[in-house]
C-alpha cells in the first residue's frame, strides 16, 4: 500500500507505492502547488522539461554537512547536456519530517538520465544516502496558475 509523503517545506504531496533499485520513487499520484514564500514560481515545463524532486529524511544535525557535499553534486551536474537549473531547500523546522527538498530541471527525462550516469556524481549519491533517505521522482507540471 502507498505511504503518503508530505513535504513539510511546501505544499507538495506524492503517493510513493515503491522504490527501485536506484531510489527513485515509483508514484502513482501527484499534487503540487506551484508557488512558493514570495510569490516565485517553478519554471514552466510546458516545452518538455521535467522536474525531478527529491525530499531528503535527515536528522537536523547533519543537515549543514550534507548541504555541502549536495553543492559539490551540483557542480556536476551544471554542465550536464539538458540540465537547466536546481534549488535546494531547507526546512526552517529543526522537527520537520523532511529537511530538506530538491527541485531540480531538466530538458528531458533522457537528459536526466544521461546525468546521472556520471560516475563521480553516483558515488557521491551513494554515499549520501548512508546520511540521508532520499524520497525521488521525476515530475511533469499537471496545474499551473497564472
């Protein structure tokens, strides 16, 4: 049976019904809401590009530790072919379930594919996950408002 996530940092909600053998999430239903603290919005995907979404479990003092090793994976994937920007977030509860979200875009689920072939970059990912339990998917944009 699907366990709900629900990300502390936004109103964003996923069914998750599995994970497969790299972490990522199989889900079958979604719901976000685009806007966030100011009034910003997720880049529009209507071209083609997709989201991909990764809400990290982490105790709240290995947080600062992991934002470091996070911005080194970045730099990896900033000259990926289709890659075209990533925030990460931080929950402003020290309690919060999730400490942590990446939304990251990407031309393409082929382009995000192909970038996470790099060998650098999956060891670095296999060594945070001993730190942090990754909850990821790749989206695509269901409701935007204006």
């Amino acid at each position: 049976m699907a366990r709900p996530i629900v990300v502390d940092a936004g109103p964003l909600m996923a069914m998750v019904s599995r994970k497969d053998d790299h972490h990522q999430a199989v889900v079958s239903q979604v719901t976000l809401d685009l806007q966030f603290a100011g009034g910003s919005r997720l880049a529009s995907m209507s071209d083609g590009g997709v989201t991909f979404i990764n809400v990290f479990e982490i105790p709240a003092d290995q947080v600062d530790e992991f934002v470091e090793t996070w911005r080194e994976r970045a730099k990896l994937m900033r000259d990926a072919p289709g890659f075209r920007d990533a925030k990460l977030h931080r929950a402003l509860l020290p309690d919060s379930r999730f400490q942590l979200v990446n939304v990251t875009h990407y031309d393409s689920k082929e382009a995000w594919e192909a970038a996470g072939k790099n060998q650098v970059f999956k060891a670095s990912t296999e060594r945070a996950a001993e730190v942090a339990t990754p909850n990821a998917a790749l989206y695509d944009v269901v409701v935007e408002y204006p």
